[in-house]
C-alpha cells in the first residue's frame, strides 16, 4: 500500500502538565503573561481553525481513511457555536476528485455575513502513471455544510490560494500562482451565482495580499513578472479594480497584516525587521527587530502577539510592544531599530498554530503533537 500524505511532521504528545511546570521554571514569573486554564479545548486533530465575526469556530480536523491503493487524509470540517455545540458541517471522505488526491485545510475565512466560508486547501493528486503533484485549491461552504460548487459543476476552485469574500457575498477574489513555486500571483474572482472565473488586474503579478474586512478593500504588494522592478505596497478597490500605491520598499520578506482598525499594516522588509506603517499618514512608519515569525495584532494595536516559528511550525508565543509613530517623516536612513523586549505567553509552551478571536477576548492555540485546540481568555495586559 502506497502512503499519499501531507507529510506534516508528528511530534509524540507530552504530559502537558510536566511541560507546564517545566517552562514555569525556565520562564521569569515576573515578565511573562500567565494563561494557566483554558475556557474549553476542542480534543480533535485540528490542522486550522478561524473565528466568525460573530464569535463561532469553524475548525478542520485531520481524517486518514484507506483505499486498496493509498493512506488517504481529508479534513473534516466543523463548526462550534457560541453556546459551545459542535456540529460536522462536511465529510471529508466523502469529497470525491477524478484523480486519487489527498489534502489538508490550511485556512478559512469567513464572509462578511457570516454564512459563507472559503477553505483554502493544500492538495496532494495522483495521476494515472502514479506521479504525485501538489497544488492550492479553495473550498466553498454554506456555514449549514452545503457545498457551493464553482461554475455550477466544480466543488473547488482550481489553483486558488489566499480567498476572500467580497461584501456582496457571492463574489470570491483569489490568488493564483503564475510563478513557481509560490513566488508570485495573479488575482482571478469568481461570482458563485454563475459565471466563468475571471481575471482581477489583469496582467499584473503581486507577492503578498490581505483584504480589509467588510469592504472590497484590500492591500497587496505587487512587483513584476520579471523581478527586476521594486515591490510596492497598493491599495487596491477590487471590484472597481482601481488602486493608490502607498510604499515602495527594497525588499520585502512577508507577513503582510493589517491592524484591527485598519489603519495600520505590517509586514517584514527583511528576515529580522518587520515594519509598521501609519496608512492615515503612509509617510510614518517604525520597524522593530523581532525575527521571523508569525503575528497577530492586539485589539489597541499597541504590540503584537509573536509566535517566534513561521507559518506551521512551532515556536513559543511573546507580546511585542510596538513603538509610537514618530510626530513626522523621516528617511529610510534615518528610522530606528528598535529591539523590543519580549514578554513571553502561556509559560514559554510552543504553538503551531493560534489566532486571537475579532473581539480581542480569546486566544486560540494548537499545541504540536496531538493538535489539540485550547481557548483562553485573553486578558488585556
């Protein structure tokens, strides 16, 4: 029997309580932030998991199943109310290609209703000569687990990464790779109440792309097919297709982020400084020297929550003030560094995965290992 996986590396589960008490020692009571007890735990394989505006999980769990030829994993996907009840919107062995395929859900996003999801899938397929080839597909659901099939025919749209919703909600704006491997992207659409996918700013390629939520607003950073040019960070209308560049940097690293309010953005220029940018006034920006990693915003916006691991790895989690946007502009030459200092979380424990809930309430974590998912209350300092 031929293995056709994802091939995430699983790390034995440990006695959480010996590795709590363990990090408690190393960890200085004094400057790190306590969570002892989380709110609840969801007790399932979970590989993604992402709030609703109104506060309800949806969450991806790991399902292997058996064919006569391949070891197969198709997530689950379910749903958690506010009032905690847990329902299987959709059956992942019964998600059926015309090719052997196996997959993972790497993200969600929710529509601005509330009633729409978009998983973004991580994909395995098999042809006939027995060649296995990797691809990102979207997943559309009804938040009651109907599948809303592409084109009237597909159950995914094809070659499609990083989806949002637009606020008419029926119309999904994604990226597709034009430059492999995950180098740079076009931007298609598609309106599920029929109709061809079709293309977004047309003929332009972009590195990196974050929609503001409850609008047809979204920032990207663009550079040209050929990589010779700048990367430059536009503000784009999507329906109009219109867009208002805002920086033009000389590198750029990843990250893009933009804050609660959206009046900031962050991303990193390099592997050691992320940037922060005052889009009300884009000439004020500040950098701190963090590292590489993966961050969400607090509700103030005054620092960051730091998992010190990129995306799907491990790493602890640490607070990261931000400094104060400088009264006016300065040159590139002349913006500090600042080093912050960091203020670790939850005893300096590693996370693959976590996300902070849209009302600034909750923290989420996935633990390495079993995956389990654990909610805490996120208090405000």
């Amino acid at each position: 029997m031929q293995v056709l996986g994802l091939f995430w590396t699983r790390r034995p589960p440990g006695l959480l309580a010996l590795a709590f008490l363990t990090a408690s020692v190393l960890v200085p009571r004094a400057a790190a932030q306590q969570l002892d007890k989380p709110l609840h735990t969801i007790d399932e394989d979970i590989t993604a998991f992402a709030w609703s505006p109104d506060g309800r999980l949806v969450y991806a769990v790991n399902h292997p199943f058996k064919t006569k030829q391949y070891d197969l994993e198709h997530d689950d996907v379910w749903i958690q109310e506010v009032n905690g009840k847990r329902r299987r919107i959709f059956v992942g062995d019964k998600f059926s290609k015309d090719a052997p395929f196996t997959y993972s859900v790497h993200s969600f996003r929710w529509s601005s209703n509330g009633k729409l999801i978009a998983a973004d899938l991580f994909a395995t397929t098999i042809d006939d000569t027995g060649k296995s080839q990797d691809s990102g597909m979207t997943l559309l659901l009804e938040d009651g687990g109907k599948e809303i099939r592409a084109n009237a025919k597909d159950n995914v749209i094809r070659d499609a990464t990083n989806a949002s919703w637009l606020v008419d909600n029926t119309t999904v704006v994604f990226l597709s790779e034009v430059v492999k491997p995950k180098v740079l992207y076009s931007f298609k659409y598609l309106n599920i109440a029929g109709g061809p996918v079709g293309p977004v700013f047309e003929g332009r390629t972009f590195l990196d792309f974050v929609p503001v939520p409850g609008s047809n607003l979204g920032y990207a950073v663009e550079r040209d097919r050929a990589l010779s040019g700048p990367p430059r960070l536009q503000r784009l209308e999507l329906l109009a297709q219109d867009d208002r560049e805002i920086a033009t940097w000389d590198s750029y690293e990843g990250g893009l982020s933009l804050s609660p309010s959206g009046n900031k953005i962050a991303y990193y220029i390099d592997k050691e400084v992320l940037e922060i940018r005052n889009l009300t006034s884009p000439e004020l920006f500040v950098r701190v020297r963090i590292g590489l990693g993966v961050f969400h915003w607090s509700p103030d916006e005054t620092r960051i929550l730091l998992k010190r691991a990129v995306e799907k790895k491990s790493g602890d989690l640490v607070w990261i003030d931000l400094p104060v946007f400088p009264a006016q502009a300065t040159t590139e030459k002349d913006v500090p560094v600042t080093q912050p200092t960091p203020i670790p979380v939850l005893h300096g424990l590693t996370f693959r995965d976590f996300a902070i809930s849209p009302d600034g309430k909750f923290l989420g974590v996935i633990a390495p290992g079993k995956r389990n998912l654990a909610i805490f209350a996120l208090p405000s300092r």
